[in-house]
C-alpha cells in the first residue's frame, strides 16, 4: 500500500522507521513514546501534502514582483533575446491601453541598466533566488559586459553585450531562466 502525495513514501517504510524512533526512545527510558510516534507521523503527512499548498514557481515570481518592480506585471510582458555577443531584454506593455505603466517601467529598466553594468544583480537575486544559472558569474565578470539602456514607446529595453564566452554562456543561461520563471509574464524573441 502506497500513502498518496508527491513524495510517495510507502506506508510500511514508515512504519519501520516509526518503530525503530521508538525503540530507540523507549531504550532511553523516556516517556511518552505513543505522543512522540504521533508527533512524527503528523510531520510526516505535513511533509507529504506541503506541494498541495505550494505555489509553483512562475505563480511566486508574478505575486513577488511587485516587491522588486514598480510596475504592474500583470500589464506588461518580458521579452528575451538571446543574441550572438549577449541579449536583449525588454519589458513593454501588453496592452497599449496602460500608458500609466510606461514611465515606472523605463525608470526601473534605467535604473536595472546602471546597477546591472557595476555587477549588482541584486533585484533579480530576490525575485528568483541568488542561485539562478548565470547570476554569479554575470556578478563576478561585470566589468566584461556592455551594458545599456534604451526607452521604447511601450516601455524599455536593456541590451547586454560581451566578447567573453563564459559570460556570453552565463548570460544566456541567466535569460533562460528569467523566462522559465516568469511564465506567462514573458516571451522569447
């Protein structure tokens, strides 16, 4: 009999690993052997149903990314472009209609340019994680990046450039995993 649930740990298993936390507690003389037994198992099925409450990835990045971007995701898309010496990566809107967006969305891109060019990829980090493919090495090897801003009409662009293949790599790592997480919110070009 298997227990249900994303880590499908059969249920014997846990009857045997049950048995054995007991006999070690009972060994010891302690009590409340039975209370401990069941305080395991409640952490077991905790363990067990947290995938049930967890979000997926792109859901976290699109309900975080208010904390590290002043415009509305909801309303604009990302858009990556991985290019022979490095890429480009615009955020404009999705619907033309949201002009009130244009302004916050260019002043962060300005603003993500200047950091970005000195090796601070600290926004990014927060949303995604400080693990994402890439991120440490663009960090370490900044000062061998080109990079700059540009508005558009319908928002922002930041282009990044290098001669460098390991950061060229990293770069192209790094995009791909900013499209990968944002979902819906963004698109390859």
């Amino acid at each position: 009999m298997q227990a249900r649930g994303p880590l499908m740990i059969e249920h014997r298993l846990i009857e045997r690993m049950l048995s054995v936390i007991k006999r070690k507690i009972m060994s010891k003389h302690l009590r409340n052997a039975d209370y401990f037994t069941q305080v395991v198992v409640v952490i077991f099925v905790l363990i067990g149903s947290a995938s049930l409450f967890a979000e997926t990835r792109q859901d976290h990045v699109h309900q975080m990314a208010h904390r590290v971007m002043p415009f509305d995701i909801s309303k604009t898309v990302h858009i990556f472009k991985m290019t022979e010496f490095g890429g480009v990566q615009k955020v404009i809107l999705k619907d033309p209609g949201a002009t009130d967006q244009i302004a916050l969305i260019q002043k962060h891109l300005q603003h993500e340019a200047k950091r970005f060019q000195l090796g601070d990829f600290s926004d990014p980090a927060k949303l995604h994680g400080a693990d994402m493919p890439g991120l440490k090495e663009l960090q370490a090897g900044a000062s061998g990046i080109k990079v700059s801003y540009a508005a558009l009409p319908d928002g922002a662009e930041i282009t990044f450039e290098t001669t460098d293949i390991h950061l060229l790599t990293a770069l192209h790592r790094w995009f791909g995993a900013q499209l990968s997480e944002h979902g819906a919110d963004a698109r390859s070009e």
